[in-house]
C-alpha cells in the first residue's frame, strides 16, 4: 500500500511512477546527459525505458522519463536539476 502524502493537499501518493517530459536541442548527448540526471534522484532508472520524441524539424528532441518518486524532496530536487541544466529547454 502507498504512504499518505506529507501534504493532505498533495495530489501524489509516494512511492509511485511518476512521468517527467523534458525537451531540449537534439544534441548527440542529450539522451545519456540528462538519463546521468535522472539516475542521480532515481538509482533504480531504467535507462532503456526513455522515450524519445524529436520535433517534425528535427532541431528538438522531447524526452519522457518516468521516475519511482519516493517523495516531495526527491522531485523537487530532480525539477531544479533538470531546469537548470543548459541543455534542457522545459520541463514538464
């Protein structure tokens, strides 16, 4: 069974699977980059489980990362990395 959340109004139960789009430049290393990120919050990632969406022009690539998120913190951690990076455009 899940843990309550901290927050009676936070609408996430932890753990649970949880979705984070990032989109940014199509650069050669922006898959393994920002998986290194990901890997940092979530050890447990699977690298091989990113889903990769590039832009009808091909200038952009839009990456969906779906994290076991065990809290508040851990999120918000990896949210202030991921839209800090200078590679990553937004994050969703």
């Amino acid at each position: 069974m899940a843990d309550l959340p901290d927050n009676p109004d936070s609408l996430i139960e932890y753990p649970s699977d949880f979705p984070i789009k990032v989109m940014g430049a199509h650069h050669p290393d922006f898959i393994a980059v920002l998986t290194e990120v990901v890997m940092r919050h979530d050890p447990g990632f699977d690298p091989e489980s990113v889903e990769r969406r590039p832009s009808s022009g091909g200038n952009y690539l839009g990456l969906t990362f779906v994290v076991r998120a065990t809290s508040r913190e851990q999120l918000d951690a990896l949210y202030r990395e991921l839209t800090s990076h200078p590679m990553v455009k937004y994050v969703l």
